[in-house]
C-alpha cells in the first residue's frame, strides 16, 4: 500500500470510511462490519475515519466508534501504525436528521465520549464535523486547539469547511492544522478550490463520499462513462478508477470511502496501485 502524509504521521494512499456501517441501510449482522474493517488492515489501510454522529438511534451515540474499537481489538495482527480519525459538532436526535452543535461545551464533552468509546488516552485525529452557523467559527476551531495542548487528541482537522473557515483554521490553530475532509467526487467538485488550498498549505484533504455516495457508487461507471471506458482499458472497476484519479490530482488527497462490506474495501484499497496516464487523468478531470 502506497502511503501518504497526515500532519506529523504516515497513513495509507486509501482510507475506510465507517459511516455505512452505522446509519441507514448498516448490515443487519455486526460481525459483516467487522470483518470489513479487518478486511481493510488486510489490505494495508492504516486510516479508518468515524464519527460520534454515526449512529441511527438518540440512545447509541457513538455506535461507529465503538464498532471500530471493537474490530481492532479483535484484529490479530498488529494495529499499533493505525491512525483513527473521529469527529464531533453533527448530532443526530435518531429522526433520521442531521443537526449541529459546534459550541465549546459540546466538543468538549464530546470528545470525552469518543475517547472513552475508542478506548484511547488520545484520538489520532480529531475533526469538527460540521461549521455551526450560530456558532463563531474560531471559537469551534479553538477547542481543537486546548485538544491539542491537552494531550488528548494528536492532530487536529476540520470537515465540510470553506476556503475561507480552512485559512481561519490554520490561524487560530498556529499552523496546527493538518487535515481538511470536504466531499469530493466526479459528481460533486465543488470542493476543488478546497483541494487547491490544502495542495498549496500542505494540508492533507480527505474526499468523503469520493465515490459518490452510498446509494450511487455501485453505478459510477454508468453515471460517468469516461471512468468506465478507462476502467475497461485497465481491466480495473470504475470505482478503482475514481479512487487512482482523486491519488492523482494532488499528492495531498487521501479518499476515504465507506464501506461495508470487505469485497469492497479490498476493491478501493487495490486503487492505490492503479497507475493513470497523465493523459486519462486530464480526461477523467474534464467537465
């Protein structure tokens, strides 16, 4: 597995996003996401993202987390280089809604509870899920700063953040910024100025959904022939395609597709090793 770098660590080319196995639509069989996730260290992944907000019921906060504590528990080899990356500021009532709190007294309490969930003294990398309006951004991004001067969380990033909240960031944090996780697919690039501030501020920029979201993945070569005319020519799957595309645009990205299923994770872990013309990445990158 290629590596890439995140703030002051190496982690894999290619990430496992857990939120499919904790929200609508997550396998009716426990056992099925873990045998993902250990399909995914496998694999060479060393980057598994979640979130407290991965959850589908009010009662089970945090349900991805300790889901993904409990596979690397259960992993027999070894997991000392896996980097676990968790949010907070999204909140989920279990209504099936999606709200935010980015208020100091929340992250604070919450980061507590995603500590306690990992089972870790300190989170490899903790975000802020989502900005929250009603909320100034530098008082959100300051408590990752107390975080970090605390020993609690390692490395600290933001998600769903404008060019102008990722500048703000790296500001209030001293330069302590290290990650940025924006969505980012061939259907959805409008986080393409994000990128280009990540590439031009050494920050690592971490496409979520980049394979166009749970419900549309399966036909990304469907939905854009060009990925899957140059997924035949390489006798790969669209979805590698798309994968290799986002490693090539910037050294900096680090796609991090949801999974559920280990037949998955292994197909997006093998992009990494998908090597794209200059001219099929021009082709693919093309509007």
């Amino acid at each position: 597995m290629q590596t890439r770098t995140l703030g002051s660590t190496t982690v894999s080319a290619i990430g496992l996003g857990g939120m499919p196995m904790s929200i609508e639509g997550r396998p009716d069989d426990r056992s099925r996401s873990i045998a993902t996730v250990h399909a995914a260290l496998d694999a060479g992944i060393t980057l598994i993202d979640t979130a407290d907000a991965y959850h589908l019921h009010a009662d089970e906060v945090g349900h991805n987390e300790s889901l993904i504590a409990e596979a690397l528990a259960s992993y027999g080899g070894d997991t000392t280089d896996v980097l676990v990356a968790t949010k907070g500021g999204h909140t989920r009532p279990g209504d099936g809604s999606w709200q935010v709190d980015g208020s100091p007294a929340h992250l604070r309490e919450a980061v507590d509870g995603s500590l306690k969930r990992l089972g870790v003294e300190a989170i490899g990398l903790y975000q802020l899920h989502r900005p929250d309006p009603s909320v100034p951004y530098a008082e959100s991004v300051g408590v990752l700063g107390e975080l970090l001067d605390a020993g609690k969380i390692r490395l600290a990033g933001i998600s769903n953040a404008s060019v102008a909240q990722i500048r703000e960031a790296q500001e209030v944090l001293g330069g302590r910024l290290a990650s940025v996780q924006n969505q980012f697919s061939p259907a959805f690039r409008d986080s393409e100025e994000e990128l280009r501030a990540c590439d031009e501020l050494g920050l690592a920029f971490l496409p979520w959904s980049p394979l166009g979201g749970i419900s549309n993945a399966a036909e990304l070569g469907s939905r854009h022939a060009a990925f899957a005319e140059v997924a035949q020519a390489h006798g790969a799957s669209p979805q590698q395609v798309t994968l290799a595309w986002e490693l090539a645009l910037s050294p900096v990205v680090v796609p991090i597709p949801g999974s559920s299923r280990p037949e998955t994770i292994r197909d997006s872990a093998a992009a990494a090793e998908l090597d794209l013309s200059d001219d099929e990445v021009a082709r693919l990158s093309a509007r």
